[in-house]
C-alpha cells in the first residue's frame, strides 16, 4: 500500500525582483484562475466544427486547460515536425510561444498557416539575442580575426532569424537532447574538440557551458562570456584569442532561478530524495543534480521510476505538477520553493485559444505567424544540418 504523496512544498513570489539571479528575473506571482466553465464547452464545440482543418500543439508548459484540447503535446521542435506531418491540415494552432511557432512555419508547407493564439506569448531567452546585436557580435569577432576559425551554433530557443543567421555561417541548431552532438560536429569543422576552434554558442549560456564542460570534456577556463550590451562583448581580444567556448550572454528566466541552496535544502528535508533538472539550469546546479536531461528526458525518467521515489524537479511548473498528478505513487516536487512559472507561456491560455478557434469556424485566421522566404530558407538550412547528425534529434 503506497502513502499519499506530500502536497508541492510552494511558495508563490508576489510581484518583485529577484537580485540574486543574473539579471533580476520578474515573478508575476501565482498562476492564473482557471478560466470559465463556459469556455471549456465552446473550445469543444470550435474543435468538433472545424474537425480535421485544425492541429492543435500544446507545449509541455502549457496550463492543464489549453493541455485538454491539444491534439499532440511536446516540446518545441517535436512539435513542429508533427504539424510538419499532418500537411492535410491547414490550420496549426501552436499553443506554445513565438520561436516555436516560426520553427513550425519553417518546417510546414506553403498551404497550411501556423497560428499563436497571443502573439505576445514570446521567449525572454530568445530575446535576449536580437538579430542585429549577433551581426555586430559577428563583426567584432571578425576584426579580432578568430571568425575564420568559429561555428555558431543557436539552441531551438532563438529566433528564425538567429537560425538563418547560423545557417548563413556554416552551422547549426541544436535542441537539449542533442547539444553534445551538436557541438562535437562544430568543433570538427574546425581541427576537432582538442583543436584551437571555436564555437559561438546562442543564446543560452547555460546549455553550452554545461554541455561543453561536463559532456565534451572542456573546461570552465575554455569558456567566454559575450555581453552583447558591452564593447567587445566585454572580452579583451586575449581572452577571444584564448577561448573555445564563446557563449553568448542568455539564459532561461525560469531555469536560471534555480540555486544551490534549493538543491541542498532538498536533500536535507527530503530523505532519499533525487534531483533532476534541466541543462538550463547554472552549471553549479547541474554539478549537484543526480540526472540532468531535456523535458522529454525528465518525464521519461519519472514515468520509469518506481512507486516511493521522492523527486525534485528543476523545470517549469505547470509540468512538474502535472508529473505530480500523473504518478501519485512518488513524491514530486518543485525544485525552487519561491515559484515563478513562465509568465509568457501561459499567455496562451483558455480565452485566447477559444478566440483563436472561433475565429477560424468564422472563417477568420487571427495572428497568423510568417517567416520571411529568404529567413526560411536560411534557417532550414541550419535545422537540416542538425537533422543530418548521428543520433536522436528530434526531441528537446
């Protein structure tokens, strides 16, 4: 007879700044109320009118009420080569945020129009990466003359014209699940990982540092931080000269929140308690997790483990309480007592999907996502590289 699991240990952060993170993370609080009953029924009944013309995506980060009526859920890039595989539907409702939506636009025919029910549902990781502030980035590292000798690589998390930018620089994409393959097939096209090549990685210092660092056998002094808000990246040209990592200044407002002490605090109150989080997260908390992986990879490995395991997940909320409610038989719990979910997420909530849906039974497309040809095409280059790499790609 198994025991109830332990409700989620949360304290819900109120508005306020959170100076100990790196740049001071906003916190709106606590989710949102579910949304009218009402709502639920006239969702239903959009979905059932427009049958087969619409595929909804859902984003593992999703609330529970846009979750429902999701035709597949996932992550980013699974998601877009799913609307990819359904070419027979000319709707794609991408209930996740902007990047993801241009990768599905990118990746689906001509004939079918990808819809984000809140185009203000964006990414603050992808955007702390803008198109013009990499062109001077590149630029710099041209006249400090180690360009020649870089490959850029851009995570899933940026925007088409970050991807195209890469495409248009001999690299490629990557996702969590396949930055360690991603990066060796980068250091190859410049002598190899034990060479004097570089790799310029965007926009999430987190993913490369730890991916270089604890995966290809890099070290924390091979690693370089580019400050797009600072002359020269904030780096002497020594310091460009001397480095194989130049990661660009990013990260994830959610996973950067994580700390030390939360990891600490967990194996003290929790006995027998295992760690898993996101290679997001700051690389001293990676060092601590008993497994690090993708949110496909934290799910597979929760859903894999027994009855009476206690877990605490470094990831966002709305999925570390759904792993909660779907395996009661373990004690799940967010890693970070003080919680902030991903406040531009959950912008795609129950009235902007109904809105979105009604629109398309009135024969109305609303916010309807475009990625410029020529963008497309670079930035197809660069996910095509990826999918040529040895292994799993497809999943983030």
């Amino acid at each position: 007879m198994t025991t109830a699991p332990a409700p989620l240990p949360l304290l819900v952060l109120g508005q306020g700044t959170e100076l100990h993170t790196e740049r001071g993370v906003e916190c709106p609080g606590d989710l949102p109320a579910p949304s009218d009953p009402d709502l639920v029924e006239r969702a239903r009944a959009a979905r059932a009118a427009l049958g087969d013309q619409v595929f909804v995506l859902g984003h593992h980060y999703q609330r529970d009420e846009v979750i429902q009526f999701a035709d597949v859920t996932g992550d980013s890039f699974k998601l877009a080569r799913e609307a990819a595989a359904r070419p027979h539907a000319p709707w794609i409702v991408f209930c996740g945020v902007h990047f993801m939506a241009e990768s599905a636009d990118i990746l689906t025919s001509d004939e079918q129009t990808v819809i984000l029910p809140d185009l203000a549902a964006g990414c603050s990781m992808a955007d702390m990466a803008a198109i013009a502030q990499v062109e001077d980035a590149w630029d710099q590292l041209e006249a400090a003359g180690v360009a020649g000798q870089t490959v850029p690589v851009t995570y899933m998390n940026s925007s088409a014209a970050i991807k195209a930018f890469t495409g248009r620089h001999g690299g490629t994409v990557c996702t969590s699940s396949n930055a360690r393959t991603a990066l060796a097939w980068a250091f190859e096209q410049v002598g190899g990982v034990d060479g004097d090549g570089k790799v310029l990685f965007l926009p999430d210092q987190h993913l490369g540092r730890n991916t270089a660092v604890r995966e290809l056998g890099l070290t924390l002094d091979d690693c370089v931080v580019w400050d797009p808000h600072r002359p020269g990246g904030g780096l002497t040209p020594e310091q460009l000269a001397g480095a194989r990592m130049i990661l660009w200044r990013g990260h994830c407002s959610v996973h950067g929140r994580f700390t030390v002490d939360a990891v600490e605090a967990a194996r003290r109150e929790i006995p027998g308690v295992k760690v898993i989080v996101h290679p997001e997260c700051r690389y001293e908390v990676v060092e601590l997790a008993d497994e690090v992986g993708s949110t496909e990879k934290i799910i597979n490995t929760i859903a894999a483990a027994p009855d009476g395991t206690s877990w605490v997940v470094g990831t966002e909320l709305n999925l570390v309480k759904r792993l909660a409610q779907q395996f009661p038989g373990q004690r799940i719990a967010f890693l970070e007592k003080n919680v902030c979910y991903c406040s531009t997420m959950n912008r795609i909530d129950l009235p902007h999907l109904v809105w979105a849906l009604e629109s398309l039974v009135d024969g109305r497309v609303v916010n309807p996502i475009k990625v410029d040809s020529q963008v497309a095409a670079d930035a197809r280059v660069a996910l095509d590289r990826m999918l040529a790499l040895p292994g799993t790609t497809h999943k983030d």
